[in-house]
C-alpha cells in the first residue's frame, strides 16, 4: 500500500478573505439583468416565455435540471414537455 508523504498546507489564505462580497444592481454587468434565458428552442416571433416546474430529471442543451426546477421555455415546448409527462401537475 502507498503512502502519501506530503504535508497539509495551512489554508491562511482562504480564512483571510472572509469578508462578505456585495453587489448593487448598478455594479453587476448588463447582462445578469436581462430577462430570464430560455431553455430549448429559441421563442418565435411576438412569444412570451412560459415558467414550467418539472416532474422529472431533464437534459436541455447539455445543462441537467432536477425535478421542482423552475425553467422558462417557449410555449411550443411547453406543450411539448406537457404532452411527453416532464411537467408537474398545475393547480
């Protein structure tokens, strides 16, 4: 059996920054105040995106969404997930 002669090193860099990072609306990029993105295929003209809670584990784009994730997709998608048993139940 192998063993490790190394030593730990002593994590003083991490515990002196510690302090805790906050940002205004006007310091984040323009970017992160865009609207949510859409998952799946891109909106068609004049659509509105649609929030749907999934039921079950789902591969979009190589991205892994658990289910209860909330994910905003154009509405033929929304059909689409809605007819193949990935969205939960609405009220």
């Amino acid at each position: 059996m192998a063993t490790n002669t190394t030593t730990k090193k002593p994590a003083t860099a991490a515990e002196e920054n510690t302090e805790a990072v906050t940002e205004t609306a006007e310091a984040r990029p323009e970017r992160a105040r865009r609207a949510p993105t859409v998952v799946g295929p891109p909106l068609g003209e004049d659509q509105e995106p649609v929030t749907v809670t999934l039921s079950h584990h789902l591969r979009i784009d190589g991205a892994d969404y658990t289910p209860g994730a909330e994910i905003n997709v154009s509405p033929d998608y929304a059909r689409r997930l809605r007819v193949q048993g990935f969205t939960a139940r609405s009220r």
